[in-house]
C-alpha cells in the first residue's frame, strides 16, 4: 500500500506501508545535522529514502504496528554515555528493535570507562541537536563511536530515525 521510488542504482525503496521518497528530497523531514550529514556522502544518499509519520507513532512498537514494518526490520539508535579522568565519553549504538544493546560489556569497553549508562535524555538531545525518539547515528558529533549490531548491519532494509520524530530513515542495513 506504501508508494516506493527507485534508487539510482534501480534498487527499489519500500517497507511496509510508508511512503517514501529520497531523503535529500525532503530535509524539511530531517534534523538539520542529519541532512548535512546525507549530503556529504554524495552517492551514498541515494540509497537513503526517508518517509513522514505521525509524531506520536514514532517510538517503536507504535511505529511498528501502525506502518507495517518488522520489529526486526527497525534499528534503534541508543546513547550511551560513561566518564574517565574527568572526561564524558558517547557512543551511539544501532541494534535491531528484537536486541538488546550489551551496555556494560561491549559498549563501556568501546568508551574504556569503568560504567557506562543510557545518556540522560535532556544530555542526548543537546549533544546530537536532534528530537529525542527521532536521534540517528546519520549528523552525530564527530569522533563519536557508533557501534552497529552485526544483526542490524545484515537486514537489507531497515528503518532509523531521521533526528526528528516526525519521520524515518529507510536504507541499506
């Protein structure tokens, strides 16, 4: 039921039931660090889609119900943040909406702090600049970790947030 375009590369955009269209097309549904992000990766965007939702759909299960789309067809991108010498250190972790994100074992290793928590909301959202609920790893501060599942980096397709939560990112796992 969902409308699809067709990538450059003749790869065809469609999951479940949202509408989709490039995302470059429209940075109106982008977070600002985001759409800079996409349009430095030159070829590489046309291969991310973006799709308007309804706001109060967008954290998860809801999303997932109302638009068709797989629990493990949809990545979350989770902060997590943990202090050395003074110092916060971040890490954005992509796992598929099925896993759990292994905070106190690889992801505190990653950052080599001795206890690693998720970022406080109000934390993660000035650091990123984005909407809690909508924050992707696409436009994060640079230096910053992103650790990406190797089950979330195998599914063909999956849907990210766009940094706002009035839309997601669909692209290749």
């Amino acid at each position: 039921r969902g409308r699809a375009w067709w990538q450059d590369n003749g790869v065809r955009i469609v999951m479940g039931e949202l509408d989709t269209e490039p995302a470059l097309d429209r940075p109106d549904l982008l977070a600002p660090a985001v759409a800079g992000a996409l349009a430095g990766l030159d070829g590489l965007a046309s291969q991310v889609a973006v799709a308007e939702i309804d706001p109060d759909l967008a954290d998860t299960a809801a999303f997932c119900q109302r638009y068709g789309v797989g629990l493990a067809e949809s990545a979350n991108c989770v902060l997590i943040s943990g202090r050395r010498g003074g110092e916060t250190r971040f890490a954005a972790c992509m796992v598929l909406a099925t896993t759990r994100a292994d905070v106190n074992g690889v992801v505190r290793r990653e950052l080599d702090v001795r206890k690693a928590s998720f970022a406080p909301r109000d934390v993660a959202v000035a650091e990123t600049g984005m909407e809690y609920g909508g924050i992707t790893p696409i436009g994060l501060p640079d230096g910053w970790p992103v650790l990406v599942d190797g089950a979330a980096a195998a599914t063909p397709q999956v849907v990210i947030g766009s940094g706002v939560r009035r839309s997601k990112l669909v692209l290749p796992g």
